[in-house]
C-alpha cells in the first residue's frame, strides 16, 4: 500500500499532499514507537471491527457480534476508538458524542477492572491507538480506494483520520 502511495502517487488527494507523506513516513518508520505505549495496557480480545453495523440487539435485549475477521489481544482502547471513528466516518450524528462514550468506557474500566489513567496518560494512550490503527488498517484501505471516493469522503477523511492523526504525529513523535 505504501509502495503504491508513494511510487505511482496514488490516491492523488493523499499522495499529492507534502504533509500528509511526511505523517505517512513518520508513521511508518517509527511503528515501534507508535506500539510502545499500547503494549504496556491491560490486554484483552479485540473484535478489530467494532462498529454498530457489526452489531445486533435481539428482541430479548442481548446483543450479537458479527464479523470477527479482525479479531486479535491487546488493549481496549484500540476496539473502543474503532467504534467511535468508524461511526463517526459512517453516520452524521450518534446518539452520545466521542467524549460520553470515552467517560462511559473508562468508568467501566475503572469500575470493572480497577484501570484508572490519568487525563495526561489517557491522551497519550488514545493518540497512540490512533495512530497504529491508521497504519494497521487505513493506509490500506485509503491505497485501494478510487480518488473519486476519496473525494466525496474528503472532509470526513480529513475530520476522522487525517487531521486526527497528523495532530498526533506531532504531538508524539516529535515533527512538525
């Protein structure tokens, strides 16, 4: 995927923008780094795919998960900003914001399994996941993606992965 990105300059909204190769370099040559905080987190199964079109409540109430193609360990964290920006770049509006569903997420972690971070930890960890889900799955998927979806998706791309991450990069890894 980063071969094509970078050899045959596509997808052009991607590839034809200075700043987002450079994000795209960075990420890429400081994995290690990027993976460093989340290993250090309480593991736990990872659906991969988390989303609510992966889910079903049944008319008892319970719920079913479906499509666990992605399914690996490691820290919640990775599941939960799945969820939240794959529905972001899904749907307009959700029911709860990203701030309501983070709150909900730690205070059952705290409540569950005594896990409390700190706000300072808790940023650090959550641009970590960021950034290792954007290299794990959507570079791919932004390589194979025809540049007229691309551009109909622009400003969602923009507000959910590449901004979001861009702002990462820097904060974490030191580049500007």
């Amino acid at each position: 995927a980063i071969e094509r990105i970078v050899t045959q300059a596509q997808p052009e909204p991607l590839a034809s923008v200075p700043e987002r190769m450079q994000v795209l370099a960075t990420l890429t040559m400081q994995a290690d780094r990027i993976a460093t905080p989340l290993l250090h987190q309480p593991s736990t199964l990872l659906h991969g795919d988390y989303w609510p079109g992966n889910i079903a409540i049944l008319k008892d109430g319970s719920q079913v998960v479906y499509d666990w193609q992605m399914t690996g360990v490691g820290p919640g964290v990775i599941d939960l900003l799945v969820f939240i920006n794959k529905s972001a770049w899904l749907f307009d509006t959700l029911p709860l914001s990203q701030e309501e569903i983070i709150k909900y997420y730690r205070e059952g972690m705290a409540a569950s399994n005594g896990v409390h971070w700190k706000e300072d930890e808790w940023k650090l960890l959550w641009d970590h996941a960021l950034m290792w889900r954007f290299l794990q799955e959507w570079v791919d998927l932004l390589a194979a993606s025809p540049d007229p979806l691309l551009e109909t998706r622009a400003e969602q791309l923009d507000q959910v992965w590449l901004d979001p991450v861009a702002k990462a990069v820097s904060r974490r890894l030191n580049t500007e």
